[in-house]
C-alpha cells in the first residue's frame, strides 16, 4: 500500500502574505537570516502582524547550511520565548533551522503543540512542504538530513514579492534545485502517478520560466511561477524521495561550500548518464534500464523528443547543459576556481562513502558502487 499525503495549507498568488493577518495564533517566533532584517524584508512579515495586533519577537541568527550551533542558539531563544507558532522567513537554510529548533525545543520542554508556517524568499529547495530538514555538523564537515512527519510546516506562504530582488546567480542555483527535485523524484523508485504529475508540472514550469527569471528578476510572472514550480517539486520528492544527484551534491556543500543548487546542478547530468546508463553500443542495446523510458518522458515534456529514447536521453542532458551556460553556472569544480586538485582528490573517498550512506541513495533508480560514485566525482572536476 501506498500513500500521498499533504500536510501543508499553501496560500500563493497576489497579497498571499496577507493571511498572517488571520493566522490563529498570538504569539509567534519568526526565525530568519541577517540579510531579510537588514535588507527590511522583514517589514513584509512584520506589517500584517501589526495589523493584526500579534506579539512576536525575532531570532535573526540563522546562517547558510543550517549548522547545529546556530540551532542550539535557537532553541534556547525558542525555550525562552515560547511561542505559540514560528514563522520560518527565508531559504532552505531558515527553514530547515526552524524545523530543526522546534523539534529539539518540543522534545526538551513538550509545552504543547507549536505551529509551523514557512515562507519562502528563494524558489528552490520546496522545505516548506517537506518533511525533510538538512542540518550541518561543521567540525565533522557532514550534512545530515532529518526526516519526520513532525518536520513539516503547517502553512506555507508563496509570494513571489519575497523573491523578485533575488540576484541572477542564486536564481539559476535555486531554479536548477527545483528542476533536479523534479527530476530526481519523477525517476526514482518511489515515485507514483501523484508525484509524477507535481514533478511533471514543476518541469514544464521550469522549461518555460526559468530561463525568463533569470534574465529579467522583475519579471514578476516568471517569478510566481518558479515559486511555484518550487513548492511542487518539493510536495512530489516529499513522497517519492530523491537519488544521488542529492546525495552527492549534500557532500559537496558539507566539504567545500558548494552552494546545493549550484552543486546539483554540475552533478545532474553526469547523474541522468549513470542512471540511464547510455553509452556508444546503448542504441544496439534491446532492453534498456526503466529510467530510459522516463528520462525520454521529460525530454518530451521540455520539448525535446527525438526519434528513439536513447537520443531524447541525450537531448535531456544536452538541454541541462545548456541552462548551465546559459545561467553561468560552471561546469566543473576546475571551473569554480575555489578549490585545489589536491584538496578536492583527498576529499573524493570520505564523500563517496558519506554519499553512499545518505539517505537520498536509496531511491536512486541505479543502485551504486562507491566506485560509481568516484568516478562521477572525479567526471566533475574536469571535462
């Protein structure tokens, strides 16, 4: 037996943020970063509280990667406080800390139920309908996810205001992410027709409006759809998991800093060839491996069919690589000039490991080898 469940009440389109007017609590904890209180983004939030007449008091120390200190930090403010509610305002960072603090507090000081909104200032990682939170042990230099029910918002607020000043770099990092959710949860093994058809959505979203997001931030239209296309890829892998795209790419944010969109993006195409396990004798092959099939499903959806489904495989990978050059993002870590040969190299093993071990691995539709894995690890340092 299988289940498709949503948790998650989703208020989107024009003026969303007016239901923190009406939300049914009084006291509330909004978490966020310095950048949304600097940047008086936070005025957005704050007004309709105002308005409303709510208490609320704010944690601002949250930072890239949600690491489990600035989590600790948290949870004594959240002790301390008590709130009725958080609202989590931010990217994946601030939303998975949220998630990580209310669920440390509640277990230290069980006071009753808290709520959970979250809204988005990035489209890109889908946290505020997961029930998945990222945390970073940074002395270790390992990204855990978590992964619980109790994880998931109970209201996320889509408004694409939060996110029209989001500079063109982080809006091809964040658009790529959703793209790769969609993708890794459309060809997993867990996937079925409810997830296929979010993730299904959230590509076509992609195909048409990312490229437009990118090149024009104040294309507001663009930008409601990407927010969009973000939370549906977020409520498709939320059931259906990810692969190793993901796997591979939490690995290179704990050692190296690599921003996670930015990461799955490099890997994702090295990724759709291992799955699809296409290479020079593949079209006299008479059997192929069921993510061929898929893989040529979502080459239709872009507009990309070819004659058979070992070019429409190519075509897919060709397409991703396009959007990479087409949005600066570079191709290989040589390419980010940040890190050394020998520093990457000495890396390789652990992330393999670490990779293998994560929990996106399972439902990637090949299973792995760590040497699979070194081997896409070292594709990517260089063509």
């Amino acid at each position: 037996m299988k289940t498709f469940e949503m948790k998650t009440a989703i208020h989107f389109g024009e003026n969303a943020l007016e239901r923190l007017e009406n939300i049914p609590y009084k006291r509330v904890l909004i978490i966020t970063d310095p950048f949304v209180v600097q940047s008086k983004m936070i005025d957005l939030i704050t007004r309709p509280l105002e308005k409303a007449g709510k208490e609320y008091d704010i944690f601002h120390n949250v930072v890239p990667d949600a690491p489990v200190d600035k989590i600790a930090d948290g949870v004594k403010k959240f002790l301390s406080y008590q709130p009725e509610a958080i609202i989590a305002v931010g990217g994946g960072s601030a939303i998975d800390s949220s998630k990580a603090i209310r669920e440390f507090a509640l277990k230290i000081n069980h006071y009753g139920e808290v709520g959970l909104i979250a809204i988005p200032t990035t489209s890109g990682t889908g946290s505020e309908v997961t029930s998945f939170a990222v945390v970073n042990d940074t002395e270790a230099k390992v990204k855990y996810p978590l992964v619980s029910d109790s994880l998931t918002a109970d209201e996320a607020i889509l408004d694409a205001e939060l996110v029209k000043s989001v500079p063109p770099a982080i809006t091809a990092d964040t658009g790529m992410d959703v793209f790769t959710h969609a993708l890794e949860s459309y060809v997993s093994t867990g996937h079925n027709e409810f997830s296929a058809a979010l993730a299904e959505k959230a590509m076509e979203i992609c195909g048409v409006f990312l490229l437009r997001a990118y090149l024009d931030g104040s294309d507001m239209h663009a930008r409601q759809k990407m927010h969009v296309a973000s939370c549906l890829a977020g409520l498709s892998f939320n059931t259906a998991g990810l692969g190793i795209t993901h796997s591979m790419a939490h690995q290179l944010g704990a050692m190296f800093h690599i921003p996670h969109g930015r990461a799955n993006a490099m890997l994702l195409p090295h990724i759709v060839e291992f799955n699809a396990n296409i290479n020079k004798r593949s079209r006299s092959q008479k059997t192929y491996l069921p993510a061929v099939e898929r893989y040529a499903l979502v080459a239709h959806i872009l507009g990309l069919s070819n004659y058979n489904q070992v070019m429409s495989v190519r075509s897919l990978v060709n397409w991703i690589q396009f959007m990479q050059k087409e949005m600066n993002i570079p191709m290989t870590i040589q390419e980010l000039g940040t890190i050394t040969p020998d520093a990457y190299f000495a890396a390789v093993d652990k992330m393999a490991e670490a990779a293998l071990a994560d929990a996106c691995t399972p439902t990637n539709p090949r299973t792995p080898t760590k040497e699979d894995i070194i081997k896409i690890y070292t594709k990517l340092w260089s063509f």
